[in-house]
C-alpha cells in the first residue's frame, strides 16, 4: 500500500515576502517534518542531524581567488521600462507602467548613485509620454509638498527629474517591444498597421524617448529592439537580454561579452549581451555567477570582458531593493563600476567603425551569428516564477538516465509551446506530456522514504507524466553534500556508502531503481527558481512549460487550500484503478 507523503510536503515558515510574488501562502507555526536547509528535524530516527565520525563525500571546491581585474574590466545594467500589456485604444501610450513604477525606478537610481555607478536607462514610448506630460506627477517623498527630493533638490516636473539624472550620468536608451510580443506591444511598428492599438510608426516611438533628454536625442545612442527606425534612429549600441547562466570560461552565458558586429533591423549596430537580473529567486545566482566569472576570466588568457546585467522597472518594484543594492556592493568591492553602454563601448578602440568591417576579435557569444537576431530574441516578456500560472524560468544543469551518463541538459527542451491544452492520454487529448519535478536530498531521511511512493507514481502516470527529480545539497549541512557518484547511486539503487546521512548504502533505500532524468542541482539554482525550502516537494508543469500545481500554494491547514501531490495527480490524471 502506498505511504502518503504528505506531511513531508508542506510550506516551510521561512518563505519571504519577495519569493511570494502574488500569492500568500498559509502560515505554519512550525516546520512540517521534512529536510530544511539549516534546520534540524524533528524526527532524528528518519533525517539524522548528527554528522558521522568520517564523511565519504566531498563537496565541490569552489575556493575564491583574489580578484585581479585583468580579464573582467567593464560591467553595464540596463533597465527595461516596459510599456505594460496592452496598450491602450485610446490613441495615447498607456501610462500604467510609469504610474506604478517611478518610485522604483528612483529608488533603483538612488542605489546605484551611492557606489557611483551608471545605469542605462531604456524607456519605452510609454515613459516618455507619460514623464514629459503634464499630468506627470512626481513620488510623493512624504513631506507632504507633492515633490520629489534627488539628491540635494526636490523635483515637482517629472522631466526635470529625468533630465537630473541624465545629468548625474545615467543614459537615456531607446525600448521598443514589437507586434511580435502580443501581450507587451508599445503600439508601434514600420508602416501603417491596421490594429486598433497602432500609435506610429518607429520614428515616432524613438522622438517620443529622445524628447526625454536635454540634448534632444542627440545623446540617446542606445537601444534594445529588433525594430528600429529608417536609417537607425542614431543607434548604435545595443544590448540583448538572456537567461543563459554562466558556467565558466568557455561557457559564459548572456553574462559576459565582449561587443560584436551585428545588424538590427538593417541597422549596423554593436551589440553586447546582458544577464537577467530578474527578481529575489536569481539574484543570489547571478551574484554567485559574478564572482566565479572574476575568477575564472581573470585566470584566462583574454581581457577586455564585459558583465552585462538587466531588470525591469517592475522587476524592481516586486523585489527588494537592497538586492540591487548587493549587485552594486559586489562590483564596487571588486573594482567594477557600472558604466553606460555607450560609455563601455567606448573602452573598445574600433567604436567609430563600421561593425560590417569586424575582423572577428569581438566575441559575442557562439550562438550569435553575424547577420541578425535569432527566434529567441524576440522581445516578449512572459510572466515568469515559481506559481501557478507562471512560465518557468529556463534552466540548464547537467541531468542522467537510469544508468547513464552526466549530460547537458535544459528544461526548456521538454516543452511544447503548441500544446493544445488537454491532457496526455485522454481520448482525443494531446500526445503531450505534463511534467512532475520532484526536489529531493540523497542525505534526507524523508526523501529515503518517498523513493517508494515516486515509484508508484511512476508506475501510475509515467504514460502521461513525464518525471523529472532534481537533487540537491544542503550547504549547511556537511553530511547533505552529495557527490554526482551519490546521486547516481541512489537513483540507479546501487552500492554506495553515502546515501541518508552518510549512514547508509544507497542500494538499500526503497523503491525500485528510478527510470527518469534526474538533474543535478547540488547548487540548489533550480530549487531557487521554484521558490523551494526543503525536501521532498513538488511542483507540476503544462506541457507548455505554464506551472499548474505547486505544492507550497496547497498546502493550508483545512478546506479548498489543502490538497496533497497524491490528490493532485489524480484531479489532474485521473483515479488510479
């Protein structure tokens, strides 16, 4: 008979209030039985807390060096000033973004003004409109006067405000979200399009952000689009977002670059690549991937690297501002200041050439060829995160079949963005699968125990349901640092010294040997992204790649809100006969 799980799935105490995002989970006055990183289990006979007198793992060694910037020099962050979904039908940019980001928007400026760096800052039509109207209001700063105080002056016009800080340094940049992003577009595209949402064409987006500088556009040389105005509106320099993590030298992601030849919109431009710094469930990820970069570019034979980062304003309103704040700390403290992306292009002695003459020096990275964006670099800005109706952050780790061998490997390849809503299996349904992700310690007494109940799941819904089980360590913990050997161990259920603790063999746990990926997240970077605290726990995903139950939304005390994995399944799959 099958063990229920669920006491061990509950919500951990200590999510905060910047990992809640629009959702706010029941409060638990203790820690339901299960693994937590840090925290010692309630039930010492199923997750032992005491370290054993000799420990047969290993942990990675990840020993920092000092710091000298010989290979990381430069470093830049743009913010995207979005212009909200959708725009409105009244022949006017919709103006909702910057009403209920501005603040954030100073607040993140104010930040970066205390380590002395530079932001670029890429407005959409949307801003512009809005910041040199009339019925701009500025922050009230809560002295009651209806003005905003920068620096040492209080502001009560909006585009004086914006002018100060183009003053202290900060770029104004161009942004534009194209009819290719639906559910984001500014309204405005080449040609005379007949929607009803049409504002004008691109000159008329890049005038509306080049009226927010003092020069008159002169100086606004920077962009982010794929779609530019006749002859390139004076731009220049562009930058392209990414979720690509960096892995090491060779492999550095959309976090470093060096700027490349390319064309945008038959626009000769050089372009950088830029690292989403998104909200509280990647920023300690991409501050980690800070420092290992200094490290390992350092150590190369190359110099000249450029760390490029990027946030929206709403990024920064549902996060708290201090992590902007470390990002800044953790440049500054290793000899970085954040400068703007024409002011790095400038550190680069080719910036007065044409990109089409680009001898082959200027490294972006592999996935970029040379004669314009690819698919993935449409501007369309999905609601990522961790719940329920939130697109999945894309994730790369190395993952394993059933006696196989450590491989790349990336969640995104498991999806189908043409899923036509139904469930595998189901007459007339798609041949799509879902996916259920399972976190799981190899050390975790609980997660020793669920190894059974997950393979009666999979022999349940394994037609249907595609399992996926991510492995991690506990940081904390010595005796929660299992090596890929571990983890290989326990899903294939072979003879390894190590598993529960260290006290156990790995060919003793229950269950029968586990025929589906697991994914090394040791890091816990994927565990981050899903908002988990411990282990065991589940999320389920649409094919689509659209979260559909996550546990921590479940798990109440009583009525509607309460519903454990193994109900879940069955509302979703159907009654196990």
């Amino acid at each position: 008979m099958r063990v229920l799980i669920v006491a061990c799935l509950l919500l951990a105490t200590s999510l905060t209030a910047g990992c809640l995002d629009n959702i706010q989970p029941q409060d638990q006055t203790t820690l339901p039985p299960g693994c937590y990183e840090g925290v010692p289990d309630e039930e010492p006979e199923v997750c032992s807390i005491t370290p054993p007198a000799t420990n047969n793992t290993t942990s990675d060694d990840n020993t920092s060096t000092s710091t000298n910037l010989s290979g990381v020099e430069y470093a830049f962050f743009a913010v995207h000033l979005d212009p909200g979904s959708p725009t409105t039908v009244s022949g006017e940019p919709n103006d909702e973004r910057p009403l209920e980001y501005l603040d954030d928007l100073l607040n993140l400026v104010t930040s970066a003004n205390e380590g002395g760096h530079h932001l670029t800052l890429m407005f959409t039509p949307q801003w512009a409109n809005h910041l040199t109207g009339t019925d701009c209001e500025t922050p009230d700063d809560g002295d009651g006067d209806d003005q905003y105080q920068y620096g040492e002056t209080e502001y009560s016009v909006c585009l004086d405000l914006i002018r100060a800080i183009e003053a202290d340094g900060h770029a104004i940049a161009f942004l534009h979200h194209s009819q290719s992003a639906p559910a984001s577009w500014d309204g405005y595209g080449h040609g005379n399009i007949s929607e009803p949402h049409y504002l004008g064409n691109l000159s008329d987006a890049k005038g509306e952000v080049d009226a927010l500088s003092a020069t008159g556009g002169s100086s606004v040389v920077s962009g982010s689009s794929q779609e530019f105005p006749a002859g390139g509106g004076n731009i220049s320099f562009t930058s392209a977002r990414g979720w690509d993590s960096y892995v090491d030298a060779d492999d550095r992601g959309d976090l470093a670059s060096k700027p490349c030849a390319w064309t945008e919109d038959n626009n000769s431009v050089w372009r950088m690549r830029m690292r989403s710094y998104t909200n509280s469930t990647n920023h300690d990820i991409v501050r980690s991937e800070v420092t290992q970069a200094i490290v390992d570019l350092t150590e190369s034979d190359e110099d000249g690297w450029t760390l490029g980062f990027v946030s929206q304003a709403k990024d920064v309103g549902e996060t708290e501002i201090l992590d902007y704040g470390a990002l800044f700390d953790l440049l500054s403290d290793s000899g970085i200041t954040l400068e703007t992306l024409p002011q790095v292009a400038a550190h680069y002695n080719w910036t007065a050439g044409d990109p089409a003459d680009d001898d082959g020096t200027h490294a972006c990275p592999a996935d970029e060829g040379a004669t314009g964006p690819s698919d993935d670099e449409v501007e369309v800005e999905p609601d990522y995160g961790p719940w329920e109706g939130d697109m999945v952050y894309p994730m790369r780790a190395l993952a394993r079949e059933l006696e196989g061998e450590w491989i790349e490997w990336a969640l995104h390849d498991h999806f189908n963005n043409t899923w036509n809503g139904t469930t595998s299996g189901e007459e007339n349904g798609s041949d799509s699968k879902w996916i259920l992700i399972e976190f799981l310690s190899t050390d975790c007494g609980h997660c020793w125990n669920a190894a059974d109940d997950m393979t009666s799941f999979h022999n349940d819904y394994g037609d249907r349901v595609e399992f996926l089980s991510f492995a991690v360590n506990f940081s904390s913990n010595d005796y929660f640092n299992a090596t890929p050997e571990e983890v290989a161990a326990f899903q294939d259920k072979t003879t390894h010294n190590g598993c529960r603790a260290n006290q156990y063999d790995c060919a003793d746990r229950p269950g029968e040997p586990h025929d589906w990926l697991y994914v090394d997240d040791r890091n816990q970077s994927a565990m981050h992204e899903f908002a988990a605290q411990g282990t065991p726990m589940f999320v389920i995903i649409q094919p689509n790649g659209v979260v559909a139950w996550h546990q921590y939304q479940h798990n109440g005390d009583a009525g509607e809100d309460q519903e454990s994995i193994v109900d879940a399944l069955q509302r979703f799959f159907g009654q196990v006969q």
